[in-house]
C-alpha cells in the first residue's frame, strides 16, 4: 500500500486555490501508477521516491506549478531541466502549469512515471550537480602591501595556504569596514591572526 505523508497534505492545503487540484491530480496519478510510491519533504517541496531513490517532485507556486521527473535527461534525452512548450519558463519538465490541462494526459505521465520506475529498477542515480569553485579573492592593495612585508611572512604564508573561501573571508570583512580606522583596526588584526594561523572565524570554531 502506498504511503501518503500528512505534510504533503499540509502543503497542499497552503497552496494557492488554483494550484491544489494541479498537485492533487499529480499525487494521485503518481500513487496510480507506482503504488510502492513513498512520499517526502526535500528542499521544502513535495517528492515522491521508488525503492529509496528520488522519481519526481511537484511544487507550487504564487502564480503556477511544476512537475519535475529526477532523471530528466534519460527520460526526455535533453540536458536541460526544462522541455517541450514552455521550456525555460518554470521548474521542471512541463513550463508553469496554471490548471490540471497544462499537464500531459493522465496516459501520458502513466508512461513517463513507469519510465522513471524502471530506470530507477535498472539501478540509475542521478549525480549531484557540481557547483563551480569561486574564483580566489582579489587582495585589497594595502593588505597585499603589508603581506608583503619580510616582518609579516608568517602571515603571508597562512594567507597563501589558505583556500579561496578562507581568503575571501578575511577580504570581504575588511572591505566591509566603513570607516578608515575601522579598517585599519581589522588590518592588523588580520595580520595578527593570520600569523598564528587562525582563520577569520577561530573564535567561533
């Protein structure tokens, strides 16, 4: 028997007029189709998973809904989240969907679910997405001038060793000083800091 989480209930209870009888076709076309379907919360949406792993996900919103398969690229053969009419203009597969109609026929996402059952079956796991790295912070001309300095070596090389989210840490609250003395008070902090090799936030750590 299929399970129902009651903070989906809740969640469709909250959602707009318009948007409760979209989530509620999905939910039950959903349990229709997969009915060893178990129903969660992720990234405060409602999901729903097959043998442990993520198939689809709907969610609503203040002037439209979505409906989002997991494994988009193999049920749909694109790279991108979005496809077909409406591409580009909401989350997930199906662009803003504003009634029950904007959605494919009740036949129609039977066979995208059963798609997505079977490739979850055949043991498919989508890859978390990989966020590129920030780039290192550009050093503040006077903070690069005084780790330049032979009495401030010790500083600089903890500067140097550090990744680029520790340095930004250190140059984004100097740059965020607001006056002059300020600034210079979190300069030499900085610098004393860094000598004994402390990150910017070691009081808290």
């Amino acid at each position: 028997m299929s399970s129902h989480d009651p903070r989906i209930d809740a969640y469709i209870a909250k959602s707009a007029e318009f948007a409760r009888p979209i989530l509620e076709h999905i939910r039950a076309t959903v349990h229709a189709a997969c009915p060893a379907v178990e129903e969660t919360l992720k990234w405060s949406m409602p999901y729903f998973s097959y043998q442990g792993a993520l198939m689809c996900g709907m969610a609503a919103f203040k002037q439209h809904a979505s409906l989002h398969f997991w494994h988009y690229k193999e049920l749909f053969g694109v790279a991108d989240e979005s496809v077909g009419e409406g591409a580009g203009e909401g989350m997930g597969q199906f662009g803003k969907l504003a009634s029950v109609r904007d959605l494919p026929s009740k036949k129609e996402l039977t066979v995208h679910i059963k798609k997505a059952m079977a490739l979850i079956e055949g043991g498919a796991r989508r890859a978390r997405p990989k966020t590129a790295a920030k780039p290192a912070p550009a050093v503040p001309e006077d903070l690069a001038a005084l780790l330049a300095q032979r009495k401030h070596t010790a500083a600089r090389k903890t500067f140097d060793g550090f990744s680029a989210s520790m340095q930004r840490e250190y140059v984004e609250w100097i740059s965020e000083a607001r006056t002059d003395a300020t600034r210079q008070k979190r300069l030499a902090a900085t610098l004393e800091w860094l000598a004994e090799g402390k990150q910017r936030n070691w009081k808290y750590m």
